[in-house]
C-alpha cells in the first residue's frame, strides 16, 4: 500500500468522496483495504484506512466515524475486540466486520458482540456500499433520537446493545461510590441514621436508576448489589456516632446467598444496618422471601419497606416484610402542604404504622411546610434537602 499523504503516518490515509459520511476501514491485506477504500470513496463516503485494528483503536480516539469496516483476522487486536472498543466510545456507531473464514461461531461471536452486519470474502463491492449506506443512515436516525430524547426530556438509557451497555455497566461499578444523606428523629432533632445511595462517574449512566436499569438489563442485580454492600461496609467503621445506616436492596438481592453469608460485609454491622426493599418490585416468592427475611433477623439486620405509596399496592410486602421502618415515597410529600388529599393518605398511612409498631420516614422533604406538616401527622423520621443533601460520609444537616 502506498504510503498515506498530507503528512499522515505510513499505513493510514484519508481518500475524499462527497457528504454522505466518514468511513473508516481496516484490514491488513492492502489490496482488499485499497479496493474497498476506493469504492467506498467513489460511493460518495470520506474514507480513512488503517492497516491493523491498533492502529484503527488509535484513530477512534482522535476522531468520529459514521461507520466502521473491519476485517476479523488481524494480529493483535482482531476486529471483535475493535468492535467492542468501538461501541464502548460511540454506543450507536455500526461496524461492519469481514472474514475470509466463514465459520458458524465467528459469525456468532461477531452478532453476539453487536456487528451491524457480517460480510464473507470474496463478495461483491456493490454489496458493501449498500450495507455501508445502510449502517450510515442508521447512526444517523440513532442521533437524530437521542436529540429528540433530550428534546423532549424523556428517559431511557438509550444504549444500543448488550455489548456497549455492559461497557457503560462494568465502567460504572469501577468509578461508584457512596452518597449518605442523613435521617433525622422528628422528636429530638437528633440524627438516627444514614441512607447511603450510590452514586457513579459513567456519563452514559448518569443516575442511580440508570445503572439499576443496566443491571436488570445485563441479569447482573447480584454484580451491583455486592458492590454496593461492599462500599458501604468500608465506611461503617468510620461512622463513630453509631447511626444507623439504611441500605437500598432490589427484590432479587434477597435471594443472593452473600447477603447472609458468614463473610457477606455487611453480616458484621447486621445491628446497625436497615435494608430497604422497595415497593417499586413484586416480592414473588413467598416462601423463599420469608426465610430469607428470617435469616437476616437473625443475623441483627432491621427492614425498612422503601417507597411506599408508589409501588406495588396491596399487603405483599407488609405481610412477607413485617418492616421496622416504611419510607412514604417523595411523591406523597412534595406539596402535601397544599394538597388536601395527600394530607389525609399520608396520615392515615402513619396512624396505621402506628399501630404496627412502624417507624415512618418521609422522603423527599424539601420546604419547611411540608417538614410542618409531615411533623403535624405524626411522623417520626425525615429526610431531604431541607435537611441534608447526599454527599459523601457523612455529612451534617440543619432542622
């Protein structure tokens, strides 16, 4: 192959065609990468080559392409592991990969890693233009819905495969940490606890519901729980006022035999650890949620059922549970000063666990009045910004 002009390196070039959008190819036979380059090029497509996928990984990290053509047999960084490199840094962007081998379970390995398409050698040029054009038109309505989802501020992950969510995912659990926001006895002013919340680094997963969407997503609810009670039990020596500390668990986390093993991190801490379950997942099993809940009574562990009032209605978590605390979800409280109805439910909600010999907790309390009213219906526990906001341990708070 000729040696690339404009002052780029030997291997690498770019051959200008019209807009139709930037194609990179790789492939280290140069005759295949010099043809397929200029039909690519003649199609209209602004065309950069490289020659191995080491040298096709550096030019990915200097710029953007609409479309990826790699071959799969290459030294070094074959093209698989270029794609998902690829679709680690652009979530939308297709890549095409080639073989001269077309054996079954390289053709697996490359849909299953999310390939746009899988092209055999020798095959005709015409066919690669056209999946080209249609890998680009692609990325491109991608784009165009990602700028009407935050148009319209909708939610979503927006990620395009399994591959370059489990990226995100795994980049999420390395840069995680824990956020605490106190919770504060309504009859002494005093603090009884902490809600450790995580928080993550990865931009493609911006919020706790995102990677908890990730995780369900990519069946890695055990991955995440674990980390998450890993975290948390770093911190709970250097909490030295004894507070207690309330800790998030999904549904699924109860059937995780770390929770209650001789060395699960919290099993130490069990007396001073709340595990929250929220209301947001059904507890399916009854049987196996009961026993599990036994287990970790035993253990020392107290319950809290989370989000009350905007999950699952019924008796179901009331009745396999049996919670220390229930937390009436931020929904209820925001603006239940001026909200007659609400006022009423959350009473009513409080007088019952009253009853039960529950402690209630209202979430979300951002304004002195709804703190008023909150204190007005007999709640004993609260938390918000007003309060406190989550920050890293352990922050103060102001009544």
């Amino acid at each position: 192959m000729s040696n690339a002009t404009g002052g780029q390196s030997s291997g690498n070039r770019k051959l200008q065609g019209g807009a139709r959008g930037r194609v990179l190819v790789v492939d280290d036979e140069d005759q295949l990468l010099d043809a397929y380059s200029r039909w690519l090029a003649r199609a209209g497509f602004e065309v950069e080559t490289a020659t191995s996928g080491t040298a096709a990984a550096a030019l990915l990290e200097k710029a953007e392409y609409d479309v990826v053509v790699s071959d799969i047999s290459m030294p070094g960084l074959d093209g698989v592991s270029l794609l998902r490199l690829a679709r680690g840094r652009d979530a939308d962007l297709p890549v095409v990969l080639v073989t001269g081998s077309p054996e079954l379970q390289s053709a697996i390995e490359a849909l299953r890693s999310g390939a746009f398409d899988y092209l055999v050698k020798p095959f005709d040029l015409e066919k690669l233009s056209h999946v080209v054009e249609r890998a680009n038109l692609l990325h491109r309505m991608a784009r165009l819905k990602r700028e009407a989802l935050n148009l319209v501020g909708g939610g979503g992950l927006g990620l395009a495969d399994r591959t370059a969510l489990e990226v995100s995912f795994d980049r999420a659990l390395a840069s995680m940490w824990m956020a605490y926001q106190p919770i504060i006895r309504v009859e002494d002013r005093a603090l009884c606890g902490y809600e450790a919340l995580l928080r993550s680094d990865e931009k493609a997963l911006p919020h706790p519901g995102a990677v908890l969407d990730a995780a369900e997503r990519l069946e890695r609810l055990d991955d995440l729980g674990r980390h998450v009670r890993h975290l948390v039990a770093k911190r709970v020596p250097q909490n030295s006022d004894g507070a207690l500390l309330f800790v998030n668990l999904h549904a699924r986390d109860l059937e995780d035999p770390t929770l209650t093993a001789p060395d699960g991190p919290l099993v130490p801490y069990a007396r001073r650890v709340v595990l929250e379950i929220t209301e947001r997942a059904s507890l399916d099993d009854a049987a196996t949620v009961r026993a599990r809940v036994a287990d970790l009574r035993a253990l020392g562990f107290r319950i809290a059922v989370d989000d009350l009032g905007a999950g699952y209605a019924g008796l179901t978590s009331f009745a396999l549970l049996e919670p220390e605390f229930v937390k009436i979800d931020m929904s209820l409280v925001r603006g239940i000063d001026a909200n007659t109805t609400k006022r009423k439910v959350v009473g009513s909600l409080i007088s019952v666990c009253r009853e039960l010999g529950i402690q209630v907790v209202g979430e979300g309390v951002e304004t002195v009045q709804e703190r008023d009213v909150l204190v007005s219906l007999g709640c004993d526990l609260l938390q918000g910004y007003l309060l406190a906001k989550p920050d890293r341990p352990f922050p103060s708070f102001t009544w």
